[in-house]
C-alpha cells in the first residue's frame, strides 16, 4: 500500500491543477474522484461539511447532531482542504483571502452551492462552534408552547413535522404566503397528499396558506439567520393574529454567489439567482476548462438529468460528466 501511494504521488506532480471552490455535496465528491488523477485543491471557508440532510432533525435530537459535522481532514488522501475564503473567482486564478498572491489553476470546479436559515445550514466557518446552536434551538423547542414556522416549502415543512414527532403536545402553525405548499413544478395530487398526511399524523400542526407574514423590525433583524424567540403577536396581509414564543424561518435559499458575481468572466455568464450557466458538459458558457455544479449552477440545457439542479442535492450522474471529462 506504501509503495502504490509513494506511486500516485510521484505521478501527481505533473498533473493539472484542479480547484474545487466550495466543499459541499458536490464539491467534496468531485474533489475525491479526482483525488488520484490530479493535484487537486478544494477550498472551502468552513473546516467541515454540513450535512444539511439532517440537520432539521438534529434542530430537536441533540444524539443526532454529531452526524452532520464531517471533517474535511481525511476527504483527501494526496490533495489538500484549504480553510479559507475565496474572495473572488476569475478566469484563470482565484483570489483567497489571506493568501498574497492569485492561485492559479488548470481546471476550476466551482460548487459555492447555497445558505438558508438555521437549522437548515450553519454559517459559522468552525466545527467547534456547531454544537451550541443545536443546544439553543434544541433548548428552545422544548420550552415552546406555540411555534410559528414561516415558510411552506420542503424546509419547513420538514421542520414541522421532526418538532411536531417528538413533542406531540406542541403548537404548531406553519403558514405560506402562496395558496399552494411547495411552490414549484411538482403535481397537485402530490401536495394534496402531503396535507393529508400532515393532518392525518399531526393534528397539531396548522397550517395556513395564501397569508403573508407582516415582519416588524424584530423580525427582520434575525429573519434568515437564526430564530426568534419570546412571546408575540404575529400579524398576517389577511388580518390575522398569531400568537406564538417561537419563531423558525425557512423562506428559501440564496446563491452563494459573492465570489464570482462581480469577476469579469462571469458577468455575461449568469441566469436567474446569479447562478451559473453550463452546457451539458457542466463547463460554464464559453469555457473548456471552469465547471459548475450544484446550486450555483444553471442547466442552459433541458434535459432530463440535469433536471436535479432544482433539488437540493447534486445526481453522481453529474459528477460523473465532469469527471470523464478530465480524465478523458
């Protein structure tokens, strides 16, 4: 095993340089595949992978929390996890804060993905620190009597139903500002059966559509950042009061498009969001050798599988595209 390792190495040293900028789903597994076929360079500003798959559930099971923290210290076996911010990201190079001089590269996979409000991600760049917003919002639901949830999309929805499993004794109310759950392209049949469900095996969750949350200056201090919580009298577009002592946001995610928004190279480059435009290959417009995947992404081609870049998670199927196109 030594000496294949001692192998790879001495054949790394005059591969490409590949620089994966964002250590998410996407970015993480990209940045291993190619972990043996190129001097590969991921950089991310946080010192771990948020598993944001479960972190709603650990938001009221503090044994759960520990899974969603995962090290980048053994993603790679002979590239290197940087714990830094990339301040912005041009044609050939990307600037990093903390770093004096541009890093440049061969290929550029950017995978900068997306935030949302807590419990859904977690912004703070240590893993040290993840724990305590766990035990806060943990904290916080079980002293609860009403719990307001604004937002009725898979996040809030989600939210609702992990809160209202564990404390059946809770109010619940959860309220979107369209006539419909789950805004988007997904069928009426299905969001009819979700609704059942949710009365079927929750009766104490509430929930109301086509009212808008009025946000008063308290709200909007924390609103997509953490959550709020004491006792209020929340006021909706309809004329409605609710009366709550726990508020949780989950109004929709937000590009993490800072790095690349003002460079050069991508100013003509960008859809809606200021997500990135790629070609079937994943290469962004105009370009051989930059890639995109994941949130911060825009499939300029309608086809089936490049379909998912509306979910929340990356397909293998992509990350395959992009591999094979490296290697080969």
């Amino acid at each position: 095993m030594g000496q294949q390792a001692s192998d790879i190495k001495s054949r790394l040293q005059d591969r490409p340089i590949v620089v994966v900028v964002g250590g998410g789903y996407g970015g993480s597994a990209v940045a291993k595949k190619l972990d043996e076929q190129f001097n590969v360079l991921l950089f991310d500003r946080k010192d771990y992978m948020f598993h944001s798959i479960g972190a709603l559930r650990s938001s009221v099971d503090l044994d759960f929390a520990k899974n969603v923290v995962i090290p980048y210290d053994r993603l790679l076996k002979y590239g290197a996890h940087i714990h830094a911010e990339v301040t912005k990201i041009n044609e050939k190079s990307i600037i990093v804060n903390g770093f004096d001089e541009e890093i440049k590269f061969d290929y550029l996979i950017v995978s900068t993905g997306s935030s949302y409000a807590f419990p859904a991600k977690i912004a703070s760049p240590n893993a040290s620190d993840v724990p305590k917003f766990f035990e806060e919002s943990s904290k916080a639901i079980k002293e609860a009597n009403h719990i307001l949830i604004i937002g009725g999309g898979p996040v809030g929805i989600e939210l609702s139903g992990e809160i209202a499993d564990k404390y059946s004794d809770k109010k619940i109310t959860l309220i979107q500002s369209e006539k419909k759950i789950l805004p988007g392209t997904i069928s009426d049949a299905l969001r009819e059966s979700i609704l059942n469900r949710i009365k079927e095996h929750f009766p104490n969750i509430t929930v109301k559509l086509g009212e808008k949350v009025i946000l008063d200056n308290d709200l909007l201090n924390v609103e997509k950042v953490r959550f709020y919580q004491g006792k209020k009298g929340i006021k909706t577009d309809q004329g409605t009061t609710i009366e709550c002592d726990l508020i949780f946001f989950c109004g929709g995610a937000y590009v993490n498009s800072k790095s690349y928004e003002q460079s050069d190279f991508f100013k003509d480059k960008l859809a809606e969001r200021n997500r990135i435009k790629v070609n079937k290959f994943l290469q962004v417009e105009g370009s051989e050798n930059v890639f995109a995947i994941g949130d911060c992404a825009f499939a300029v081609h309608n086809l089936p599988f490049l379909l998912v870049y509306k979910q929340k998670y990356v397909h293998i199927i992509l990350l395959n595209i992009i591999i094979n196109k490296l290697i080969n």
